[in-house]
C-alpha cells in the first residue's frame, strides 16, 4: 500500500488567509516537473488518499446547502480524527457518472496517514492513485460550477478524456467553508482524467 501524499507536497505549508490580490495556481501548486501547463490549467498524477470523515447525500439541488453544514461540523470535530495531516485542511471527493449507491454523493473530509479508530458517525474512503486536471476557483461558492465547466472546456480542447468513473478532488484552501462569507473561497480543483 503506498504512502498518503502529504498535502504539503502539492501545495505551499503556511496556512491561507483571504488575500487582497488572487493567487495564481502557479503559487499554490509550487514547481514540479511531474506538471504541464497552459496558463492556470495543470496535469498531475497523485498517489493514493486516505480520507476521513462526512459523507453528504442528498437531492441535487441540496448539495450546496449541505456540504457546507458538513464541512463546518468537520471543522468542529477534525481533533476527533486521527492521524490527520496538513492541519486538517479539508479535501470534497465525488464521482461525476452515477454509479452503485455506496459511491454516490460528496464527501467532506481530511487526509490520514493511517487509518484508526475512526468516530462512529463518520466515514473513510481510499481514492486511488490517478492523474488530474488541475485549476483554482476563487470567489463565491455557488460559483464553483462554472470553474469546473471551464476546465472541462480546457480538456475538450486539448483532446483529453474526464475519467467520469473515477474520483474527482476539491483541495479547500480555508478550514471551514463560512455560509455568511462565501466570496473568499479559493479551491483547488482536481478533475480525473485518463
């Protein structure tokens, strides 16, 4: 079984703050020559994950009702978790194509070592090694769609494939998802591709 990939490894270590100026994607990613890129659009291939903790599942319209109740209980609870690794920085996981129930949905969590004693009210769930399509939302959370479409856009154009059957990533940069404040979101988003 291979390592989890600390979240240090793909992104800068200190902790982020909203900031007066947009970071680019160049910032947050750092330099790698596992990465290709076209302006704010990144290929990378990641290990294995490990995650813990709420599953969300609900009707579609509901999602951005609920995953931000779900991260914020996370937010709460996350010392409950152990093993946790990049100061409990949440990570979305969700599959685009419909699949057997036990996959369907998003799930709010954080990145484990290993996993243990996991509290009786939450979930884990292993996401396999995988290469992504890589580019960052800022900006309000119901916005968030339009910057997957964008990326999609990008991989329709370049002539490379959505693995639609495999789990997709969203990297939150904040540690909680604030209902009342939601222009400061900045996400890194993880679409699976082959």
């Amino acid at each position: 079984m291979s390592e989890a990939i600390p979240l240090e490894n793909l992104l800068p270590i200190e902790d982020f703050k909203p900031q007066p100026k947009p970071r680019s994607l160049k910032v947050l990613l750092g330099k790698s020559e596992n990465r290709k890129t076209e302006h704010n659009y990144f290929i990378k291939d990641l290990e294995e994950i490990r995650l813990v903790g709420f599953r969300v599942l609900c009707e579609g319209d509901k999602y951005q009702e609920e995953i931000p109740k779900a991260a914020n209980l996370l937010h709460r609870r996350t010392d409950e978790i152990k093993h946790v690794l990049n100061s409990g920085k949440q990570i979305g996981a969700f599959i685009v194509e419909e699949f057997p129930s036990e996959k369907d949905g998003y799930w709010v969590s954080v990145q484990v070592s290993k996993y243990e004693d996991i509290p009786k009210d939450m979930v884990s769930l292993t996401v396999p090694p995988q290469k992504y399509a890589i580019t960052l939302h800022q900006g309000h959370k119901h916005l968030i769609r339009k910057s997957h479409e964008r990326l999609q856009e990008w991989l329709i154009r370049k002539r490379i494939k959505s693995a639609n059957d495999c789990w997709n990533l969203e990297f939150y940069q904040q540690f909680e998802i604030n209902e009342n404040v939601p222009d400061d979101l900045e996400v890194v988003l993880y679409n699976s591709i082959y």
